[in-house]
C-alpha cells in the first residue's frame, strides 16, 4: 500500500474503523448518537485529519454526504448514503491509494492476547458457560479483530494483566492501579451477587459480614477481597453453580451466591423447583461492572476500545445480548438517553408483556423481578412507552425457544433437584 506522506495507514485504518462504527450505531442502534455529536465527531476525527493537499474538494463532498446520511434515524433511507460516504472516506477522503490483498492484511489489527481466570459462568474455555467472553469476542468479530484468551490461576490473575505478556483482559474489574496500565472500555456486564438458601431461610442480609461464620458455597475463580474474605462468612469453594446448589440443598452449607443472571437461569427454567426449594435474596451483597482492558503500550488501544464501545448499543438493540446470555427480555438502555427500555428476544414479543426479565445494570433501588414494569419496549426497531402502546402485530406468542448452539452457553447448566 502506498499513500501521500501527509496520511499515515494507521490513521487510515483509524478513519475506516470510525466510518464503520458510525454504520453500525446508525444502521442497528438507530440513533445512539445525536446529531450534534454526531457532527462533533466527524468534524474531530476526518475534516481534521484533511484540512490541505488536493483531496480538500473530496473531503467536504465526502463530509457533507456522510452528515446527509446519519442525520435521520431510519435505517432504510440512510444506509445507502451512509456506504458510499463510508467508501468515499476509506478511497478517495483522504488519500490515494493503491490496495492489494497482502497490504490490506498487514493493515489489520494484530490479533490480540488476552490473559483470564476460569470464572464461571463469565470466563471459561469454549464449550462451557462464557457469556463475557461471548459478548466479547461477538463485538470483536463485527470490528474484524481477532483474539485468544489464554486462563491463569486466580492469584496469577492480576500479575499476568500488569505484565507486557498480555495485550489485556476481555473481563476485568476496574480500579485506579489497573488503569495505570490498561484502557478500559464502557462496562458491558454487571456482576450481582445475589445470596440464595434454603426455603424458609433468612435471605436479607445486605452485606457479606451479616454471614459472618455462615458457610456459603461460591464457585472458584471470585475473589471478594482479603477484607471481605477476613469479616465475612466462611466461604466453601465450588466447582461450578450446580455443585453450589447441590450443597445448599444436601445442608453442606447454610447459603451459596449466585450471580444474578444465573439465579435468572434457574427461576425461568426451573420455577417449580425453586420456587419451593430456594429462598432469594432480593439485594445484591457485591455489584461490580464489567470491562474489555487493553494494554495502553498498543498503538491501537484507544481505537479498539473506541470500537468496541461503538457496538454495545447495537448489540442490544439486535437482541445479540438476549441471545448470548440466554434470556428472553433484558432491560437496557437502548437508544443512550439514560433511560433502559426493555428488549425481547424477538419482535414475536409474545400476548402479554414480561413478568420478568433481566437488568444489563442494576437500578439504584433494591434488585427484585417486576411485574407489569412501567418502561418503555423497544420492538420493531421502535421504542414505545409501554406495553399497552405496542402494536397487535408485535403481540403474537413467542417463538420456539432455540438457544444459539454456535455462540450461547447458558443451556450447559443442568441443575438437579
């Protein structure tokens, strides 16, 4: 690939991936970004780049084609635009260039190598239950990156992060050590550990040393911290949630916490079960949000996090977050306003609305499972303020449950009653 001195490739590959983005958060999000922003954006991240040399007259053609075409919110009359502007920007935008296979190769990312802890049910090896790995790598593939993740013990964990071994991890917990390190995305996830026990248990602690000298089944690989492991209950490490349940209910412990999207798993698919066996908590004793963390010593950190945060809404909005954590309604916030609607697994969104569904992030009141929730639905593409306002042709009944075999994990559990 050759170019004029005054456009590097990488910042080429930079412009591409933005132009790529703004399709995506355009095209599957529908209005992530407002216009404004929008127009900030560009004017930051291309007119900058192209403010002399002879492709001036191209950049505002370029420019004024690409406002054109996410300035609406509707998909079907602006992707048209939105491609061309997108081919302008790579080919004639900002520099001439001359393309062949081999060069577009060397022009990609390098792949990645991300280090982390067998932790389920959010880091595992494939084939068993991943969703942060799921989510991660499904983001990855729509911005072409590609990445492996190599697993560690828990206590190598931290050490192998802040090494130069790794580019970083696909699901890390942030603090201000870490960042001195690492760039972190927007969280994805949100790990809530919910206090579960036996029927007729007292499940209304509010925070681990309530436990104290309770034993409390929690799967290897989650690290409360020393304090917490000190003044808290005696915890009893488990293989996997299932070992976690079988104790609590053969009396080997007096608890177990479970993530709470797991506790989603057991009570939509095992109701009866556990409606009377289990007794769940409704606060969360530790609420920790998830992140993509990639090394600040990569060239290309800040476009990979920038990227990969440019998925996010859309991967709601597509139902990709459904598929892959296996739920059939979640609530979040799909249009950026702050407000979560909530999202079904299909625009076959079923007679009635949810009596249940799955929070992406917790409200600041106490977790607990809605009925009749008073939120905006966002189906067909539309939100509307409520249930009672979706349209007849959305209210068929659900379609056949069939779990994704190629990505989603969730059906792996098999919990015994």
């Amino acid at each position: 690939m050759q170019a004029h001195s005054w456009y590097s490739v990488g910042n080429l590959r930079k412009l591409v991936g933005c132009a790529e983005d703004l399709q995506s958060n355009v095209g599957e999000a529908q209005c992530a970004f407002s216009e404004a922003a929008r127009a900030t954006f560009l004017s930051r991240h291309v007119v900058g780049r192209c403010r002399s040399g002879p492709q001036r007259h191209w950049n505002e053609v370029v420019m004024s084609t690409f406002l054109t075409a996410v300035r609406g919110r509707s998909v079907g009359r602006n992707v048209l635009g939105l491609r061309l502007a997108i081919a302008g920007l790579a080919v004639v935008g900002c520099v001439v260039v001359s393309v062949t296979g081999s060069a577009l190769l060397s022009a990609q990312a390098a792949p990645l190598t991300l280090v982390s802890t067998v932790w389920s049910p959010f880091t595992n090896t494939a084939g068993k239950p991943r969703f942060a790995l799921d989510l991660v790598e499904a983001a990855f593939s729509r911005i072409g990156l590609a990445a492996r993740t190599e697993f560690v013990p828990a206590s190598d964990f931290t050490p192998s992060l802040m090494s130069d071994k790794y580019d970083g991890s696909a699901a890390a917990w942030r603090d201000a050590q870490r960042e001195r390190v690492l760039l972190f995305s927007q969280p994805y996830l949100e790990n809530r550990l919910v206090l579960i026990g036996r029927r007729g248990a007292d499940v209304s602690a509010r925070a681990l040393s309530d436990l104290k000298g309770k034993r409390v089944a929690v799967v290897d690989g989650y690290s409360y911290g020393e304090a917490a492991e000190q003044a808290g209950p005696v915890f009893v490490r488990t293989r996997s949630e299932e070992e976690s349940v079988s104790k609590l209910l053969s009396s080997d412990v007096d608890y177990t916490l479970m993530d709470d999207l797991v506790v989603e798993y057991i009570v939509s698919r095992y109701p009866k079960e556990s409606g009377a066996r289990l007794a769940i908590g409704s606060t969360p004793l530790v609420t920790r949000e998830l992140y993509l963390a990639i090394r600040r010593t990569r060239t290309d950190a800040q476009s990979i996090i920038d990227r990969f945060n440019a998925q996010l809404r859309a991967m709601v909005a597509d139902r990709t977050y459904n598929k892959l954590l296996d739920v059939d309604w979640i609530r979040a916030d799909v249009d950026g306003d702050g407000v979560p609607e909530l999202v079904p697994r299909s625009d076959k969104a079923g007679p009635a609305g949810p009596v249940r569904f799955y929070q992406l992030f917790s409200d600041p009141e106490p977790l607990k499972y809605r009925t009749e929730p008073k939120t905006g639905v966002y189906v067909g593409g539309n939100i509307y303020s409520d249930w009672a306002n979706v349209p007849q042709n959305y209210k068929q009944e659900n379609d056949p449950y069939h779990p994704d075999s190629r990505r989603s994990t969730a059906t792996i559990f098999g919990f015994s009653w």
